[in-house]
C-alpha cells in the first residue's frame, strides 16, 4: 500500500488552530464561495453583463447566507438524528459549543443549500428587480468551478466515500480499499461542467 492509499490515517482535517480549530472543510467552502463571485464578476466584465459590482456584491451576502442556512437546517430536518431536540432549540442550530466548549457546527446538506440558494435568489430578484432567469444564467457559469473545492473539502473531511474497489488509487477506509468518488466529482461535476457550459 501507498501512502496515497493510507491519507486518512495519517491526514489531520484541521488544518490550523487560531483559538479553535479551522478545518479544511470551511476553507475549501469559503474558497468555493470566492471563487463563484470572481468568475461571476470575471464573466460580468468580459461580456459586458447588465451587472453593476454592488449588485453582485450584495447578492453574494445573499447567496454566502441562504447556502450556509439552507445547507444547516437540511441537515438538520432531513439527516439529524436529534431532529426533535434541535426544534425544541433552535437557538443550538448554529451554537459551536457544548457545556462551554467550542466542538464546531457539523452537518450540511447539499440539498439544503441549493434549496437556501434557490430561496435567496428569488429574494435577491425581487428586492432588485432583476430577472431570476438572467441571475441563474450567471450562476450557470460561476458555479461549477466552486463545485471543485467543494468536493476537494468533502475528501479531505472524509466524508461521500466512494463504492469498494481494488483500483491502485483506493483510499483505505475502515480497512477497505473505496474509490475516492469525490475527486472523480471534483474534475466531472467542476471542470467538466464549466468546459461544457
């Protein structure tokens, strides 16, 4: 076995502390939110967009908030076996700490982001007044890079472990050769979609 093979073991998905812990997973999801809104202004500039820089400015505060809620309460209703307790306090939802100490937000849930992305958008839209149509043909281009780091964040969080196969490129889980399925998302979900978009 390669080293490659055995990354989990020795792979710490911390990648610093500054008073807590900052995980790879949050810098991959910031960077892929960066990385949206430059290709979006990227884009707005070259083609000459009906866009105006505080526009797109102000819908990614919209778009940062709708994705991280969206992306929590998902989880949240549909994945969390504490459901009931989270509804009776929903002030825990976003809380880092547990009796005083910071352990972290955990669970996000795709499905729940593109339904808070979708929802603040058509708000986006409506205060605005731009064409929802005309946004979403913006974020068509934007988001597909984004989708890279995204998935990069989900294999160095060790998370959407692939299918068990006995390819050399493996990554040993529980003592199981997977397939590093989010890397194969990566390159076909992020560069494959921008390239065919």
């Amino acid at each position: 076995m390669s080293a490659w093979n055995n990354i989990y073991e020795t792979f710490n998905p911390v990648a610093f502390t500054i008073f807590i812990p900052i995980h790879w997973y949050g810098i991959m999801y910031v960077l892929a939110l960066l990385t949206a809104l430059y290709i979006g202004k990227y884009f707005i500039k070259k083609d000459n967009l009906d866009f105006k820089g505080k526009e797109i400015d102000a819908y990614f505060i919209y778009v940062e908030i709708g994705v991280i809620l969206g992306a929590r309460l998902g989880y949240i209703l549909f994945y969390d076996t504490q459901t009931l307790y989270y509804l009776s306090h929903p002030w825990q939802i976003f809380n880092p700490f547990v009796n005083g100490e910071f352990v972290g937000i955990r669970g996000m849930s795709y499905h729940g982001a593109v339904l808070g992305f979708l929802i603040s958008t058509y708000m986006y839209s409506k205060k605005y007044k731009i064409e929802f149509g005309k946004i979403m043909d913006l974020v068509a281009i934007s988001v597909p890079l984004a989708f890279v780091f995204g998935r990069i964040g989900n294999f160095l969080n060790q998370e959407l472990i692939g299918r068990e196969t006995d390819v050399p490129w493996g990554i040993l889980v529980d003592g199981m050769l997977r397939h590093p399925s989010q890397l194969y998302e990566a390159v076909l979900e992020g560069f494959g979609v921008f390239i065919v978009v």
